[in-house]
C-alpha cells in the first residue's frame, strides 16, 4: 500500500468531513435552539445545488453560483419556516417528522418540474483546476483543497459567531432558556427565522461545492441528511464544535474504510470476495463508530458540553 495513495484518501476523508459539517452545523443549531427535527434539510443541500448550477449555466460564473446557492437555500428556509416550520414547535416529534417529510417530497417534485429529471453539471473554475504538489510529493486537486480550507474558514467563523457576536448570544441562549430570553425583549420568532436561514445557507453552500464534484440529482441530499444525524449524534445535539468533530471523524472513517478494508481481506480472501466484504464493513464502519462512541458517551462527544 503506497503512503502517497493514504494521504490522498485521508484528505479527501477530510475533505468530505469539512462538507458534512456544513450540513451538520445547521442541523445541530436547528435541532439546539428550537428543538425541531428536520428532515428537509437535506432538500435546501439539494435547492442550493440545483441554484448553484442553474446560475452557472446562466452566467458562466462560479462566485456568482455560490452566491444564488446561499441565496436560494436561504430563502427558501426562511419560507417554509414561517409557512411550515412555525407550527411545529409545539409539537410532538412525531408530528415534525412527518410534516417535514412531505417537504421532501414537495421539494423534490417540484425540483424536478422546474429543472427536469436529468442531472446537471457545474463545473470547476478553472483558477481550482488541476493538482498541486503537496509535503512528500503528495499530488491532491485544488478543488478538493479549497473545499477543505472553505470548510474550515466556515467552522472558524461560526465558532465566533456563536461566541462573540450578540445574536450568537442569543442563540446560545435560546438553546437553554427560550422562555426566559422572550421575557427579556427577545423576538423569538425573528431568532428561529434567523436560525433557520443560517442553517439553510449552510446547506446550501454545501450543495454547491459538492455539485462540482458529483451531478446535481433530484434526491441528492437525502443520503447526506442520514451522514449528517450521524455527525450530530457522535458530536452531541446542540454543539457546534461536537459537530465538527464528529464530521471529520465520519469523514476519515467512510473515506479509510473504503481504501483500506479491501485490501485487508484482500489478505485472507480471493480478490472478488475482499472487494465485496470489504465494502459492505466499510458501509458499516460510520454506524459502528456512533454505536462504539454512544457506548460510552450516551450524549455524544460534546452533548451537553
């Protein structure tokens, strides 16, 4: 096993924990704050993505798809939270569950009455084309990279958000007394509006950067909906850093898992067989790590932290 082809799978193992995160980072906060579970959040991945590749084919330009994708998936949470969202704070989980599920199914048909059942394609900008040579003749993409740095210039400013700004004041404290800060003064609608268009935003970012990577598919975001409650549990509910955390931790895993698991049967089996029992273990490998964490951690990592 070349050490060259390990640093390549571990970067892009944290290449798409940095993108996970940025699914998880909304969620968490959505999930914190107001205590909602919501499984549309994957249909505002799939809106910015959509967005992103809808601008680019307009105007040629990346920055500007970045931008509708932050915009679209904004907007469009702002709108089912003040439509939808907002009658479901009273009530049960169950009754979130299922009125978010219509989301998605909403979201993606109407996803695919508008921009058809065909994937689309966003192309990188060509300043992020190509490979650089990283320490010890690591050969990576650019593209790959730069979402890294994204992901982490994200975390960093989320971190001072939530820490030094008066509306990360806010939000941490409606995490732990939502009726205590509306005594205060606080709007506590405008602040779950507030939230919700954050975590939207941060969805959709993700979509877009991804969408240059993979095609922009109706029901994209589903899978990385189930990645990103995974993240949230190994992390622990409410906490940012925890999901940060427990991103690059499901990064690594899903990424290594897949690299090395064949090859180690490879030892002991025929080759079609190690292929085979290597990849379902290494379907496996990030619920077994949550179920290993939760062993020990019932919380998570961070939960309650």
């Amino acid at each position: 096993m070349s050490l060259i082809l390990l640093a390549e799978q571990t970067l892009n193992g944290l290449q798409f924990g940095v993108m996970l995160f940025l699914m998880a980072a909304g969620l968490t906060l959505i999930f914190g704050v107001m205590g909602l579970i919501n499984l549309a959040h994957g249909s505002l991945y799939m809106v910015g993505a959509f967005a992103a590749a809808g601008m680019a084919a307009a105007t040629g330009s990346f920055m500007l798809a970045l931008i509708a994708s932050l915009v679209a998936a904004a907007i469009a949470g702002v709108l089912i939270e003040m439509t939808v969202i907002r009658r479901l704070y009273d009530r049960d989980h169950l009754d979130q569950v299922l009125a978010t599920f219509a989301l998605i199914l909403i979201f993606s048909e109407g996803t695919r009455w508008v921009f058809g059942s065909f994937p689309l394609f966003l192309d990188k900008p060509s300043f992020l084309s190509g490979t650089v040579t990283l320490p010890f003749n690591v050969e990576y993409s650019v593209y790959r990279l730069s979402l890294i740095v994204v992901g982490i210039l994200v975390a960093i400013g989320l971190f001072w958000m939530i820490a030094k700004t008066r509306i990360g004041i806010r939000i941490r404290a409606g995490e732990n007394d939502r009726e205590m800060i509306g005594a205060l003064g606080v709007d506590i609608s405008r602040l779950y509006t507030m939230v919700f268009a954050l975590g939207a935003a941060l969805a959709g970012l993700a979509g877009a950067l991804i969408g240059a990577i993979q095609s922009v598919q109706v029901g994209m975001g589903e899978p990385v909906l189930i990645l990103a409650f995974v993240v949230i549990v190994i992390g622990g509910i409410g906490s940012i850093k925890g999901a940060l955390i427990g991103a690059i931790l499901v990064g690594l895993t899903d990424t290594l898992g897949r690299f090395l698991l064949p090859q180690a049967f490879a030892l002991i089996l025929e080759p079609s067989q190690a292929t085979s029992v290597g990849s379902s273990l290494a379907s496996m490998s990030i619920y077994i790590l949550m179920a290993g964490i939760l062993l020990f951690r019932p919380k998570g990592l961070l939960g309650g932290a």
